[in-house]
C-alpha cells in the first residue's frame, strides 16, 4: 500500500463512528460478519465468531450455487422459460454474494477502509477552514439519507420476494389438511433436496426458512457494499470541492504586478507557495486513495458490470409477464438493480469529470504574478492534474454514464430477443 502524506489532515483521532450513517454500515455489515473488524484492530472475540460466520456462510453459499446449477441442469427442459429465468436469476444473484464475501478477506480492500475510517474521512478533515466545514456537513447529510433509502429498499425487496410465494401458496390452499390436486409450493428459491418439499409441509417450512435467510445474506452483500462505496466516492468528491474552493480562493495582488515592491512580492510569493503546498499535498492525498481503492476494487468493478449485463436483461423478462404476484417479487429487485447501474454510473461519472476540471482551476491561477520557483511548482501541479480520477474496470472499462448507457441498452435488446423466444 502507497505512503499517503496527510499533513492536511487535522485531529486524526476522531471517532467517525459517532455519525449515525458510519455505525449503520459497520452494523449492517457484521450481520453479514463482512466488516474488517481485525483490520481495524478489534481482536475480541465477537470479531472472530464474525469471521467464523462470514467462512460459514460463504461456503453455504458457495455449496447452493452448486446446487443450483445442478437444479438448473436437471430441469431445463421441464421449466417453462419464464421460470428458468427466475432459476438463472438466483443463480446469479448468489454469484455475486460469493465474490463480494470475499473482499473482506482481501487485504487491499480492507486497507483502503482503513485509510478511510481513519484518515481520508472528511471528519478529519473538516477544521482545515470553514468551506471544509461546510462541505463535511454537506456530505454527512447525503450519506444519512442515502443510509435510511437503502435500509428501506432492503428490507421491502427481500420481504417482497419471499411473502409472495407465501401468499401465492396460502392462496391456492397449498396449507389446508387437504390439498388441491396437481399443486406444489411455490418458493422463492429451488434447490435438489433428498426430501420432499414440492408437496410436504413440513420440507416447505424448512426450505422456506432457509431461503429467507439466504434472501437476507445475498441482496445484503449487493445492497450493503454498493451503499459503502457510495459513502466514499461522496467524501472523494467532497475532497475535491475543498481543493477547488481552495484554488478559488487563492490570493491575488491587485494592479501592475510590475509596481509593487518588493516586500509585498515577497510576502505574496510566500502566501502563494504555502496554497500551492496545501492543493498539492490535498491533491495527492485524493490521487493515492483512489488509486488504491481502484487496485481493491479492480475484479469487483469487472464482476458488478457482467451481473449487470446479465440481470437487467433477465428481471425485465420476469416482469414482462405483468402479473401482480411478478411485479411485486421481481419488481424491486429490477427497480434496484437499474438504480444501483444509473447511481454507481452517474457518481464516477462525476468524479471523472469533477477532476477533469481541476486542469482548468489550475491554469486559472495567477501563475504571472507569481516568481520563476512557484511557476515551476504551477507547472508541476498543472501535469499531475491532467490525468482524470477516473476508475476502470480490469483496468481497461471505464466505469462511467457511457458504460451504462452501453448497458441498458444491451440488456434492452436481449430482453425484446427473449421475450420474443419466450411467447
């Protein structure tokens, strides 16, 4: 992991867990046992039960993905082809769960949230002056609505996706002492099992319970990830608004510079070298995060765009049916995955083009007024700002509106083809 230089940093002892949003995150997740607590420095012994459950569930997680390629295997011929969507949907969504398990257990990505929770966070960085301040009040106010959007979106997809099996298998009598002729449960999520629980109460309720939990873990790993990386990106752009409040404001001698003595020269010269410093050093600091976080991130960036291009498509054809029961099981899901493509898209998106501006903040400077070693030092700033803050997917795919754009409008196009085969 690189040096980061956090000169610019003030009272890096502060305690951002005293934000609301900041205990919700670290809450949601250990309830996934995904939070870095060891890296944090936690060595109790509820640190190590969290990391037994996160193996524990991850192996679950990892046998069902198994199972349900087996299950897919065996029944593809039977399923009607709206069916097999919502058996390759699971499959999918439990693929995910098993890649985003396991950034808890990569070294770089828990380094990056330790970079964060302890220094890049703009607590630490909110005394610098009172625009900074302002911009970490700004933020905090995002994140904490951001934090009860999300819990809400949660908690109504993963209801919604198991009560209506629920309700559909309750509605067709399937819980009477006598059952209707040539009905089976209906679940949420189908697996091969050596017992019955097509036709079995008992194997229903068993399987019933052990895919609400499953329902929890999976949407939880996508819901809960994607709102951290949202927490950060927001302080990455709150970080470069400090810098670009700082460059303007940066001092400026009024009439022929030509004319003025040679004390206020001097005075100006060593006023404009200490803001040079501070941009600089605050630039870097913002430069090496998010090169970091780009390496941690790197294979997750590359999987989240493939379950995209896979998801979209699949959950349209789910809902083309148009059936209550469909809308209201697959219709959060499908609003959620499309929201989650257009936010994660549009805020890089900003980042790439809040630091592609940071060229022209710097050419704006008075650099005429300035002697030939700040104008070197100008110089110097001007090349390290052309290369946009910009994330990249494997290192290649930017992650950004275009991306998006390219996405949806794939997805679109393999949804009419399928629901063209489909009818």
């Amino acid at each position: 992991m690189a040096h980061v230089n956090l000169d610019i940093a003030t009272k890096p002892s502060k305690d951002v867990f005293s934000l609301g949003y900041m205990r919700l995150i670290r809450f949601l997740l250990n309830t996934l046992g995904q939070w870095p607590n060891r890296m944090l420095g936690d060595e109790s012994r509820l640190a190590s039960w969290l990391l037994v459950y996160n193996y524990t569930a991850l192996g679950i997680c990892t046998l069902c993905g198994f199972n349900l390629m087996l299950y897919a295997k065996m029944n593809v011929k039977k399923l009607p082809f709206i069916d097999a969507g919502q058996c390759y949907t699971n499959l999918f969504l439990d693929m995910l769960y098993i890649q985003r398990s396991t950034l808890s257990l990569q070294k770089k990505y828990c380094s990056v949230v330790k970079e964060f929770i302890l220094k890049f966070h703009l607590m630490h960085h909110e005394d610098k002056n009172s625009f900074a301040a302002q911009e970490y009040r700004r933020i905090n106010k995002i994140c904490k609505i951001g934090s009860i959007v999300y819990l809400v979106e949660v908690t109504c997809g993963i209801l919604g996706y198991n009560l209506v099996p629920l309700y559909q298998n309750y509605n067709a009598g399937m819980f009477n002492e006598i059952k209707p002729e040539n009905k089976t449960f209906i679940h949420s999520i189908y697996f091969v099992l050596p017992f019955d629980y097509s036709t079995d109460t008992t194997g229903y309720f068993i399987v019933f319970c052990f895919n609400f939990i499953a329902s929890y873990w999976v949407p939880s790993a996508m819901c809960y990830y994607d709102f951290f990386v949202f927490i950060i990106l927001f302080h990455v752009s709150g970080h470069l608004n400090i810098v670009i409040n700082t460059m303007i404001n940066f001092p400026r001698l009024s009439g022929d510079v030509g004319k003025q003595p040679k004390e206020i020269m001097e005075e100006y010269n060593k006023a404009a070298f200490i803001q040079l410093k501070d941009v600089i050093q605050h630039y870097q600091v913002i430069k090496e995060f998010m090169t970091e976080m780009g390496e941690a991130l790197d294979f997750t960036l590359c999987t989240y765009l493939a379950f995209h291009q896979l998801m979209c498509c699949l959950l349209l054809l789910e809902c083309s049916t148009l059936e209550p029961e469909a809308m209201v099981k697959y219709g959060m899901l499908t609003f959620y995955v499309f929201e989650q493509c257009i936010l994660m898209s549009v805020i890089f998106e900003h980042i790439n083009v809040k630091s592609e501006s940071l060229g022209d903040r710097v050419y704006s400077l008075p650099w005429e007024q300035m002697d030939v070693k700040n104008r070197k030092i100008l110089l110097m700033l001007l090349r390290n700002v052309q290369n946009p803050l910009a994330l990249k997917a494997g290192g290649m795919v930017p992650v950004g509106v275009r991306t998006m754009s390219s996405i949806m409008r794939t997805s679109c196009s393999y949804f009419l083809f399928l629901k063209t085969f489909a009818d």
